[in-house]
C-alpha cells in the first residue's frame, strides 16, 4: 500500500508538471467514455433493467397465430380471452386490455384521450396500485356495471389540477357519466401511453369470436417456464381449433413481456450504436496510448535512471500503469457530463408524438455510473499497457550514454504508434461508411413519395362519443355531413373520412376470399380494407387503372362494391388478366356481402414509405366500416396547415361535442415513419466526426513523432541535394501510406459490419460503392490534411543545425 501511494503522488505530479498532455488524454477518454455511457443506458433500458412491474420476468404476453398466413402475433378475441383463461393451467391469471379512444366532456372543451379498457385483473397481476383512490374490482368489470374510470397522473394533474378530491366525483367519459374511482402513480401508463382506463367485459362480453382487439398479458405459475406455458396454451388453442369455426387454423404463442414490449429491430438499432460507441473508445484508447508511447520516449532517461538505482521492470511497469489508470478515471466524472448532455440530445431529438413508452427510462442511474467506472478502469489498463510493456524494455545504457536522445528501441516503438494510427483510421472508415448509408437512407426517404403525393394534405382525427352515435347510420350520417361541408371551403380540392389516416393507422384486416375460390381457410390471403367516403381516390391523386371509382351514392350507401390495388387482385386471382367485374368476400363470413370490384388502382404504401412490397388492399364503402374515431384526408390547393383552423371550425358546427385531435400535414405524417434514420444518420456522423478527428490527430502525432526523430536523416537528405518538395513529399507520403493501410483494413472491416444493418437501410446496399469510395477518399485528404504541419515543419530542417547536435 506504501508503495502504491508513492506511485499514485508520483503520478498526480507528474501530470499536474505536464497539463497540456493530461487535458488532452483526458477529454479524448472522456469523448469516448461518455459516448459508450450514453448508448450503454438506452442497452440498459432495453436488456438488463427490469420492468417497473412486481416478479416481472414472470409476466408474459400472448398472442393468437395462424402460421399458414404468417400471422405471428395477433390480438385475440373476448371468447378466446375467456376460453385461454378458464382451459389453461400455466398462468396464475391471464389479464386482456383493448385500446380505445376516450372523450372526457366535463368541461367546455371536448377533450380525446388515449385510453384502454382493461379486465380487473390487470393492475394485480402487474403489481401495480393506483396512489389515490382504489383499483378495478370484479364487480366494476361485468355486465351491466355502473360506468368508472381510473385516470393517468398527468391527466389528473392536467385537467383537474391534482384535486385529491376527484375521486368519488362524476365525470363524462364518451357521453356517459361514469365514476372516478382513482389515480395511477406517476408516470404509469400502460400498455404504452394510456391516459385515461375503462373496465374491460362491459364493452366486451357481447364480442364475437372473429373480433380480435385484445391484448392478452399473463402471470407464469411459479416454477413454469415459458416453453411449457406455449405448450399448455397451444393445446387449448389447437382444441378451440376444432371446436369453434372461427378459431380454425389459429394457433397461440407465449413470449417473455419484455421481448412483446422492446420489438427486435430495436433491439437492433440499439445494439448497432452499441458498436459504434465501442469503436469509439476504442479509437480513443489507441490515441492515448500513441501520446503515452510519445511520452515515453521523453522520459526513457528518468526511467532509465529509475531502473539503474534499482526498479524492477514490474515496478516501473505498475508506475506507468498508475499514471494510466490516474487519467483514466479523472476522465470517468467528464465522460459521465458527457453522457448527460448525449441523453438530453438524444431525448429531443425524438418527436413529441413519437416518445418512447414511458417504461423505457434512460436516465443516469447508479448501474450506468458502476459501468462507466469500470470502463475507465479497463481502458487506462487497455491503452496504458502496451506503452508501459515497451518503455519497461528500454535498454537502460543505451539510454543513459544517449542523455535521452532515445534512438535505441524507438523504431520498434514507431511500429507501435503506426499500428495503432492504422488501427485508427480503420474504426474510422468502418463507422463513417455506417453514417454515410444511414444518411443516405434518410435522404432516399425524403425523396421517396412511395406512390403518394402527400405534400398537399392535411389530416386529422375526430371522435364521435355518446349514445347518440351508437348505430352505424348516426355515424354515418354525420361523418358525411362533415365532408360535405369540408368540400365546400375555399382552397378544398376534395376530402375524404375514413377508418384510416394516411402514413397514421387504422384500417381493418382479415382473410379474404375469391367467389369460386377452393383455398382452405389456412391458405386465405389477408387484406386490409378501409371504409371511405366519396372521392377518395381524387383526395389521395390515385388513378384508376382500369374500371372506374366510387359514385357519390356508392359511397354513402352500402353497395356492395369495392376497389382494390393491384398486390390484391393477383393475391385473389393469379391468372386474371382484369379483375373487374369479379367478387369477393371479407372474412369468409356468411353474413358479409359478395364485393363486386369495379376499379383496380397502382400499389402505393399508405402507412410507410419502407421498402418492400406494397400490402393488398381493398376500399369499400364507408358504411361497411363506420367507426367512432374517424380520419379525415383533405387535399388543398395551397398550404396545407392554412386551412386547419377552418376545417376545425366546421366539424364544431356540425356537433360541438366532437373531439379533434392529431391535426398535421401530410409531409408531417410522412416524416414521422422515417424520422428514426435521420436521428441514426446523425448519431453515427456524431461518432463518425468524433472518430475522425482522433484519427487525425493520432496520424499527426506518429508524423511529428517521426520528423523529430529524423532530424538527422532530413538534414542528410538536404545536405545532399534533396529538394525541399522531396522531403516534404517525403512526409506526406508516411501520412498517406499510413492511411491507405487503415483504409485497406477498414473496408474489409466494413463489408462485414454493414451486413448486419441491412435491414435498417432504404434503398441504398449495405456495400454500396459511393459510401465506400467517398468515404475513403475523404479519410485520405483527412490524413493528408494532417500530414501537411510536419510535413512543413521537416522542410525546415537547417542541415547544418541537425548535423552539428549530432
């Protein structure tokens, strides 16, 4: 202990006689550090912290499959809920919750909140207990039970301004008075950014087996894995097969609730950053240790001197590892500052209407301060070893004759620098190839309209609450009075509702079926189809392709007509060379009409403009599909945001009590299904800059390192004739040969890296030439850049001077 206190007081002065090296190994570590911490806490959102919920590795959410149209993880129905709870012996409970939209109209502003209806038992079985009032009881979550309602922390605190006396009070939730009976802790908002909770059955209990819009979560047995839970769930789902039609060729699947919760191409992303990051610290742990080899080659005297007065080399060793470890951690608390202002970047670079789920918390906690220590730790011994091994071989004689001048063991040492710069530049390219395709990949976005025309748009959503909008026909009714009053403001070109919105949501699915067809219900394509009024197709600019689109009367009545795209048609009929004219049937029900098509339009991709094939398609008749939470598309003929406040004036003159909410432009709406590549694009340009500029400043390094050292050979070179460009060239030609080996191992580094994101990309390879190519060639003018001041300082070699000292 003795020992180690001389070594780290010998250390700490050391450091403080030389400040300009200590501040610059200390902020190159505390860029890479803090980089590595700021990833590290959105991994550690994701893989390692557990869920805010009680026992939560036993919770698990499950889904209704149906492998023979790769259905893997859909909604289930209200019976199937009953009949998985009651059949199966896995799960202590098995909880269901159903998104809704909710209106709350206590107040003189209709407002639309976000919520779910959710069976008693869910709060339970998460461990989860409201902070004022109590939870759902079983008599709440029934038939014909008195209306209540749980709301969200922040609504409370919002809407009634945290009165404590909220609970007990009436309030009217979609036109039914209805009971607070309590508030959820803060923050709490499951399944994702639910506002306000509504009891489950009393919605449900009257749904059919086809009516798939439950969420289904469950609590493991203790002791039950969950491969014997899927097992024991598939089996009751295999009987339900054979027992009820509606169930036929469904299947079931059990998965761990933080693998439903955090999707793979998450996981994904996270992990790719992960990557870079480690590139990162890596880069900046070669660029330390190049300045502490430099350094060494300074002090080879002092530890010459060191070793002769007695110092074994595992002391001179562990000396320089100390004054290592030293600037390692004294980068930790900056890295840490580092990390925070990543985190607050990170956080608002994110859209407001795109926020993670409030169980994802990437906040500095006590696990990611545990991890950045440990990681100073391991990269002061990481890039503090290998100078200390090489200034411990030092031949101490050489040194002492040589009064410091160290020739001996300094071409082994340039080997070094010159492999850590190549290694350098390496990391560079790898994570500048990865900015440069993300980037690219954003751009693509931009220009992509994929089959749309969205930049004259406006959109927006209205809810129709209430009893009075409890038939179909009311809705109707008044969802065509609105477009038709729409359609008749200034600067309107044409409007349409509908049950979707496009690049938002909505829309329906299911099995489809060709009149005539001999498929099986397990080779049933499925389609989506979405209800819409009259000129849709002229709000969306789609032609058709052959037949004709909706008359006015078709659209408001239920003709039993349809128009679909193209993936549809050769989905039904293959070998049809028009299908107009033909019929077909949604859901293979019974009871559903035979839609005969009258027009066939161009694939496009209404909810993503992502690569890939275009889903089928179908539009019919907005009386097939009214639904409470409307969209509303209206195509202008100047800016779109101009005419949102006429358009809300005239839905609140058709029924004031209508909620609008989630007004934007359609660009708007379009950008925010792409808006993840530009935050990738700009968070590896970030690490890419970072990276590059280490890179640089290591090439700069070994090139001033190595003029220094070869004063006399240069004043040779003059003395005999060379040219003041010769040496010059002399110089930059060490800089680009250093880079062309780094580049060389970098694209081979690369073409490996860059296969794994593939997925990620749009309409650029994951090997594309042009990032390849541009990318390494700006790495060489980097380098060469870099080169240019010692390349300077050499040209000014005086012969006679460097002769002479010699």
């Amino acid at each position: 202990m003795d020992s180690f206190l001389q070594d780290l007081r010998y250390a700490v002065r050391t450091l403080i006689a030389n400040p300009g090296f200590a501040l610059l190994t200390v902020a190159c570590l505390a860029l890479g550090i803090g980089v590595n911490s700021t990833i590290f806490s959105v991994v550690d959102t994701i893989d390692i912290r557990p869920l805010p919920f009680r026992e939560p590795d036993r919770l698990v959410a499950l889904f209704a499959t149906r492998p023979a149209a790769g259905v893997s993880d859909a909604s289930i129905s209200y019976p199937d809920w009953q009949d998985w709870r009651g059949r199966t012996h896995s799960f202590e409970e098995i909880a269901g919750v159903a998104g809704r939209s909710l209106t709350l109209s206590d107040k003189d502003e209709p407002e639309r909140f976000v919520g779910s209806a959710v069976t008693a038992n869910l709060f339970p079985l998460l461990g989860v207990q409201p902070i004022l009032g109590r939870q759902f009881a079983p008599s709440d979550d029934r038939p014909g039970a008195a209306p209540v309602v749980l709301l969200s922390h922040a609504v409370w605190q919002r809407r009634y301004a945290g009165d404590r006396s909220i609970v007990g009070r009436t309030i009217t939730v979609n036109g039914t008075p209805s009971s607070v009976i309590g508030v959820m802790p803060p923050q709490f908002q499951f399944p994702e950014r639910t506002e306000l909770w509504i009891p489950l059955v009393p919605l449900e209990h009257a749904s059919k087996r086809t009516d798939r819009d439950i969420d289904a979560f469950a609590r493991l047995k203790p002791g039950i894995s969950i491969a014997a839970a899927r097992e024991d769930l598939v089996a009751v789902a295999a009987r339900l097969a054979k027992e009820e039609a509606a169930d036929e060729g469904w299947s079931a699947a059990v998965v761990a609730m933080r693998d439903a919760l955090m999707r793979s191409d998450v996981r994904l992303i996270v992990l790719t950053m992960m990557g870079a990051v480690t590139l990162v610290l890596l880069i900046a742990c070669a660029n330390v240790a190049n300045l502490l080899l430099a350094r060494a080659t300074v002090r080879q005297r002092e530890i010459a001197v060191r070793a002769a007065l007695g110092a074994g080399r595992a002391r001179i060793v562990r000396q320089l590892l100390t004054e290592s470890l030293l600037i390692a951690l004294a980068a930790a608390p900056l890295g840490v500052a580092v990390a925070l202002v990543g985190l607050r970047l990170l956080t608002n670079a994110i859209p407001p209407q795109n926020q993670v789920p409030y169980y994802i918390d990437w906040s500095m906690n006590p696990r990611i301060l545990v991890y950045t220590v440990a990681i100073a730790i391991a990269t002061g011994l990481l890039f503090g070893l290998a100078p200390a091994l090489h200034a411990s071989r030092l031949d101490f004689h050489d040194a002492l004759k040589d009064g410091g001048r160290g020739a001996s063991g300094s071409g082994r040492r340039n080997r070094l620098r010159s492999v850590l710069v190549v290694s350098e530049i390496a990391l560079s390219l790898v994570l500048l190839v990865g900015a440069s395709l993300f980037v690219r990949s954003f751009l693509n976005f931009e220009a992509s309209r994929a089959g749309l025309d969205s930049s004259r748009w406006m959109l927006m959503r209205f809810y129709l609450p209430g009893d009075a909008y409890d038939a179909g026909d009311a809705i109707t009714r008044r969802v065509h009075d609105i477009v038709r009053r729409i359609e008749a403001l200034p600067g309107v070109s044409a409007a349409m509702a509908s049950n979707m919105v496009p690049y938002l949501a909505g829309g329906s699915d299911g099995p489809v079926v060709a009149e005539g067809s001999t498929l099986t219900k397990e080779q049933e394509p499925h389609a989506l189809y979405f209800g819409v009024t009259a000129h849709a197709l002229r709000t969306l600019n789609v032609s058709v392709l052959s037949g004709r689109d909706f008359s006015d009367a078709e659209a408001m009545t239920k003709t039993p007509v349809a128009i679909v795209n193209q993936v549809f048609a050769s989905k039904l009929w293959p070998n049809a060379a028009d299908v107009v004219g033909r019929r077909f049937r949604i859901d293979s029900d019974p009871d559903n009409p035979w839609l005969t098509v009258i027009g066939v339009v161009p694939d496009f991709r209404l909810f993503t403009v992502r690569d890939g094939k275009p889903s089928p398609y179908a539009f019919i008749p907005y009386p097939y599909s009214p639904t409470r939470n409307t969209g509303l598309t209206v195509r202008v003929s100047g800016a779109p945001s101009s005419i949102a406040g006429a358009l809300r004036q005239q839905i609140r003159a058709a029924d004031s009590t209508l909620p609008i909410f989630a007004a934007q432009t359609g660009d708007d709406a379009r950008a925010d299904t792409y808006w993840q590549y530009g935050l990738f694009g700009w968070m590896f340009s970030i690490f890419g800059g970072i990276a590059l500029a280490l890179a640089a400043i290591g090439v700069y390094g070994v090139l001033a390192y190595s003029v220094s050292q070869r004063t006399q050979e240069i004043g040779v070179r003059v003395a005999l004739g060379a040219s003041r460009g010769t040496v010059f060239n002399l110089i930059i030609g060490d800089g680009a040969r250093l880079a062309a080996a780094g580049i060389a191992l970098g694209i081979a580094g690369a073409f490996a890296v860059t296969r794994v994101v593939r997925s990620l990309l749009y309409n650029v390879s994951a090997t594309d030439p042009l990032s390849f190519v541009a990318t390494a060639a700006f790495l060489v003018l980097v380098a060469i850049a870099a080169s240019y001041v010692p390349a300077r300082r050499a040209t000014a070699v005086d012969p006679i001077v460097a002769l002479r000292s010699e």
